[in-house]
C-alpha cells in the first residue's frame, strides 16, 4: 500500500469515492473542487493505493484555535473503497494523516461523523484509532 498527496490526475477516482461517502459528484464537480482545494496551503489531500489503484482518501484542513495556543488538523473527508474496508487502509490514512499533522505543528485533530445509523462502523473505527465522540454538530445550509 501506497499513501501519498493527491494530485488532479486523481479527480476521476476521488468523485468515485465521493459517492462512496454519500455525496455523488461528476468528475467535473470534482475537479472545481479540488483545483480549489489545492491552491489553499492550509488542506492536504492523502490518498491510499494498492497495486496502482486509489481505495481510500482523506482530506484535511488546518486551522488555528482560538481558545488554545496551536493549531489543529481537522478531517474533513475519509472514506475507503467498500471493496477495501477491514483491510487497514483507514488506519494508514489516518496514521499518516496524524505524521502529517504533527509535522504541521498541530496538537489535536478534530473531525465530524453523522449520526446516520450507516455510519455506525466508522464511529467504532474512530473509536479504535484513538478518537473519542466529544461534541454535538450543527449545520444550516445558506443556499
């Protein structure tokens, strides 16, 4: 397995991952997306490869707390190809996204995960890698 920074030949396979995660996109929606993504230094993109082919990512934001010294790292997409889960490939995403995250200088990383009943195996997942449920999240959509 292969982890490394994603590049715009990835698009195509990260909108497939995307309507993994839930959220169906075009390559065309992606490829806005990420070419934004990429011109902002403050996220990262990772990705997972076996054998050539992309079975997982994780997408990361860095910010700066205003009620701590530091800076934190948050995760802002993960997901792993269904055809690739329980095989390890969510545990090297995140244990280089949190080398990357120490090498950033952060001192926590933060993510959210819905309450959807679906998401239930990547609540134990979280669980498992070290990440404790902390907070209630809200959202309101302004479009």
């Amino acid at each position: 397995m292969n982890i490394r920074t994603a590049t715009k030949n990835d698009v195509p396979q990260l909108a497939r991952l995307m309507g993994q995660l839930g959220y169906p996109t075009t390559i065309e929606s992606m490829e806005h997306r990420f070419n934004n993504i990429d011109l902002d230094l403050s996220y990262h993109t990772l990705i997972a490869e076996i054998n050539g082919e992309i079975v997982g990512m994780v997408g990361l934001s860095k910010g700066f707390f205003y009620e701590y010294d530091g800076s934190y790292v948050r995760i802002v997409a993960f997901v792993v190809d269904s055809n690739y889960r329980r095989r390890g490939v969510g545990e090297n995403l995140i244990i280089e996204t949190e080398r990357w995250a120490k090498e950033q200088g952060a001192i926590a990383i933060g993510l959210n995960s819905g309450n959807r009943p679906e998401r239930g195996a990547a609540h134990r997942f979280y669980s498992k890698m070290g990440y404790e449920a902390k907070s209630t999240g809200f959202s309101k959509s302004l479009i």
